[in-house]
C-alpha cells in the first residue's frame, strides 16, 4: 500500500466539552463509534449531518459520535473511543474516504464500516453548500441516516448478533481499502472514484 507519512504537532491542551463528552460515552459496553467526513462540500455536509442524527437522535442510547479532528490528531478520549469500539461506522461523503483513512492511520488494523453517503442519495451534488437548500441537506442526510441506522447499528454486536459485512443494493462499493470492510451503498453512478 502506497503511504503518506504526515508530522502532526502535539498540543498540550484540551477540548472540555470534547473530553468531557469521550469520557461520558465511553461506556461498558462500548457504544457504536460513528465518524463521518466533516468535509466543506456539500457531500460532505450530508455525511457531517448524516452522522449527527445516527448519534444524536436515531440511534443515541448505543452510538457515540466522534471528533474526526480531535480523535485524529491527538490521542485522547476521542481516540480512545474509536479505539475500544466494538463497531466503527465511517459515513464517507465521497470516494476519499477521509475518515476512515485517517483513523485506520492513527489506528492501524482499525476495521471501519464505510459508508458512502453519495452512494444512498444518488445525486450529483456540487461542491458549495450555498448552492443546496437546506431542505435538500436534511432529506438526504435522513435518508443515510435511516439506512445507517436499518444495516449498521440495530443487530450490531453491540445490540444483537451481527457483526458481518452489510449488504444493501449491488454492484457499488467503495473503492478497495486493504485494512477497512467495504460496505455496499446501493447502486450509483460514478462520483469520479478512479477505482471504478
Ligand atoms: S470532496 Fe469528498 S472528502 Fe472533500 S469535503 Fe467533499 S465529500 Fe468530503
């Protein structure tokens, strides 16, 4: 696997709320870990607001959402969060894949179930959230949200039994990620990933 070696400075201080939050939720048994790209374009708004109803409101007793920046860049209850999950639940906005390619490099051996949110609402976004009513954001953010919610969480390991591969549609995954699980998003044309 081709790799980037990236120096990341220290910081001494911490986030309260962020602790405080990582320390609340870090539970026995672990809740469901759900990170998503907090990217600027409005794929990536979608993931963003995607992840914040699976763990705020659809699934909040057994999901713990996750800081990408604070549990990438420092190693504290964010990470450790992500790191004593049972589950790990990677809403991608597109083909990068930047959540769960910047965990699994903090975190080797990390075992994401990627998401691709772009592949569920099936539409061509542009990059600026300003050009995207509001309205759009919600109902596509639900609609991950419910799937999210349908083939990841309920019947979890951390909930039920299942702890294998989710199907959904055919013939769509995201690209080939030697240390993360492909997840099937259903059907959509192609968003530019290279690997299709
Ligand atoms: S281009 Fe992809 S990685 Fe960047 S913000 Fe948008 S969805 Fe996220």
């Amino acid at each position: 696997m081709d790799c980037e070696t990236v120096m990341i400075a220290k910081v001494t201080g911490k986030c309260p709320a962020c602790e405080d939050y990582a320390e609340w939720n870090s539970t026995t048994p672990s809740k469901i870990a759900v990170m998503a790209c907090e990217g600027a374009c409005s794929r990536g708004e979608v993931a963003r607001r995607a992840a914040n109803l699976v763990a705020h409101r659809l699934a909040s007793d057994g999901t713990v959402r996750i800081c990408l920046g604070g549990a990438f860049t420092k190693d504290t209850g964010q990470r450790n969060l992500v790191r004593r999950a049972e589950k790990v639940i990677a809403i991608e906005g597109c083909f990068i894949n930047c959540s769960s390619r910047m965990m699994t490099g903090v975190l080797p051996g990390l075992k994401p179930e990627i998401v691709r949110a772009d592949l569920i609402y099936n539409l061509d976004l542009p990059f600026g959230i300003d050009e995207v009513p509001d309205e759009m954001f919600t109902v596509y953010a639900y609609r991950v949200a419910e799937q999210v919610v349908r083939e990841h969480v309920r019947g979890s390991s951390a909930s039920g039994s299942d702890t294998g591969p989710v199907s959904g549609g055919s013939g769509c995954s995201a690209p080939p990620f030697s240390c993360g699980r492909v997840v099937d998003c259903g059907d959509g044309p192609d968003r530019g990933d290279p690997n299709k």
